[in-house]
C-alpha cells in the first residue's frame, strides 16, 4: 500500500487565509473524527495555534459512531494537555451541541462582553462534520452540508448573539501525510477525496483492524462461522459470498464487497468502532520514527558512498596526470 495524499488548490490558499485569521482569534475549535482522534488532527492547525499561543476547544464529533471506552481514554489523554478541553458528542444532537459555547468561555474567560467579543475559529478536516455543527450552533443553516469531502471552500464569518463571532474555515488537510495508517484511516472515514485512494486496499486495512480489535461485532454483521480461518482478504471474500455479489462469470465482486464494509463502518452499520487508541498513536509514532531513521541513515550512508567514489575518481586522474608529467 502506498500512502495516500489528497491537497487539491483551494486548501493551500485556505491555509494562508487561517494563519492571517488565526491572528485575531482567541480560541480554536478543531473537529475531529471521534473514531480517529489524532489521525483526523491537522497538524498545521496545532501549529498555528501554538505559535499564536491558542487554547483550543477540541470536538470529537460522530462519537455516537465511535467505541465509547476508547473515546473515555481519548478524552483523558486530549484534557491533560495544555490549553486544551476536549468533549465528545454527535452535533445532530442539539443537548450536546449546547455543552460547546460555555466550554468555549471557560478556556477565554476574559472575552465575555459586547466590547470584548469572544473571536473563534472553527477548524477541521474535510467531512468531519463542521457545517452540521455550525448550523447547530446558530438553529439555522448557514453552512452547506454534504457527503462528500470538501463542500466549504471559503471562510466565513458569523455572529453568534452580540458577544460572541465564529469564523467557519474550509475543511483542510496537511500537505504530506506522513503514517500511512493515517492516510488509510482518513480515507476510510471519508475525509479523503475518492480519486486518491483505493477502495479495496482501503477496506483491506479496515478489515485488519476489525478482525484484531472488533471480531464480534464483523461476525454479528456479516454472519461468519470460521472467521478464526479469515485473514484480512478472507473478511472481504466472506463478505462478497455472503450478498452474493459475483461478477459476470461467477468470480467473487471483491470491489463491491469492499465498498459494502466500507459503508457499514462509515454508516455504524457495524457497531462503536474506534480504529486508534492513544497507546497505538504512540506506537505508530515510534514505528515512524524509526522508519525514517532508516531511510535518512541509507541515505547518508548511499551520499557517503557516493562522495568517496567520486573523491577516489578524483585522487585517480590526478595521479595519472602527475605519473603523465614525470
């Protein structure tokens, strides 16, 4: 599998028009993906933030879709942080959508007045769920929702009573999507563009996952008797033999099979799934770091060879010039 990086124009243009805004905001909001916290986390956003010294307010959005134990450990790991407050919810569920605008106070106490208006910033990846949740915030739909990643393309500025302004930003990724496993999670959730990815592989990595972490519920789903004889592939097979999905010859539709699992974990058609903890972030995170050690040390080390071949051809023609001299 090859990592999958999505950057179309318009999300380099929206990076530069966030770091000019992020001037004159006092907080961040940053959705994320409750099912990938840290996967669906825009890297640039934490940095702009933190240069700006920020607090952020972080929405682990689509948790009704999420396993609710993992999600406790995220929200554990994410508030010991500093200037950070992180909260859990579903923003098509009004209760919750109401815990946001006093969270927001708390981390900025000291923008609370009509002269002093309390400036954010709602940021996040694509199709992450902020247009549903800026039309929550203000009970009218000023942003348009859709299934798709990318719908929000420019930046938008709204007042929420006389104290308080919200500037929606386009949903953006990161230029180079460093852990493969990202780039696959990221695509999973639909937070990717479909021309960048593979869906077959994409499923693939889903089913790894499920088949370690989640055996039960891939069994209830899709009524499988030998699932210790499945790997990864074999889940994607049973799954095509089980809806009968065939090609013109009788093959298994790997494809089509690939794209149901899809859209049951997309869907929650498959249960609370969560496809990383904070202990695999951190062990993901360690693997990279080698890996890139790796390659930087082959490298050096293929530059080092290089330079010596070179500096022996050198040493060569001169000696040959000097024995051609005498």
């Amino acid at each position: 599998m090859s990592t999958i990086q999505w950057y179309p124009g318009h999300m380099n243009s929206a990076r530069t028009k966030a770091a000019e805004t992020m001037e004159i905001t006092d907080l961040v909001i940053e959705v994320v993906d409750a099912r990938l916290p840290l996967a669906s986390s825009n890297p640039m956003v934490e940095e702009m933030r933190l240069h700006r010294q920020r607090p952020c307010l972080k929405i682990l959005n689509k948790a009704d879709l999420a396993d609710p134990a993992t999600t406790k450990l995220w929200l554990d790991y994410l508030n010991a942080q500093k200037n950070t407050r992180a909260i859990a919810m579903n923003t098509k569920n009004p209760g919750m959508v109401s815990q946001i605008l006093p969270s927001c106070r708390k981390l900025a106490p000291h923008r609370n007045d009509p002269t002093k208006p309390l400036r954010m910033m709602i940021m996040g990846v694509p199709n992450v769920g902020k247009s549903t949740l800026m039309n929550a915030l203000l009970k009218k739909r000023v942003a348009n929702v859709g299934d798709e990643p990318a719908v929000t393309k420019t930046q938008q500025r709204l007042l929420l009573g006389n104290d308080m302004v919200l500037t929606d930003t386009p949903g953006m990724l990161w230029p180079k999507i460093a852990l493969e496993s990202d780039g696959l999670m990221l695509a999973a959730s639909h937070a990717v563009g479909v021309n960048a990815y593979y869906e077959d592989e994409v499923a693939q990595f889903i089913a790894g996952i499920l088949r370690v972490l989640y055996a039960p519920n891939l069994i209830k789903r899709y009524s499988i008797k030998n699932f210790d004889e499945l790997d990864d592939v074999g889940i994607i097979e049973h799954i095509a033999k089980q809806r009968g999905y065939r090609l013109k010859g009788g093959d298994l539709d790997f494809e089509k099979a690939a794209h149901t699992l899809l859209l049951d974990y997309r869907s929650g058609s498959l249960g609370g799934i969560t496809l990383e903890t904070p202990d695999s972030r951190a062990a993901a995170l360690i693997e990279n770091a080698i890996l890139e050690k790796e390659k930087s040390d082959a490298k050096a080390a293929k530059e080092a060879a290089r330079n010596a071949h070179l500096e022996g051809n050198r040493r060569g023609k001169s000696n040959a010039t000097d024995a051609n001299q005498k």
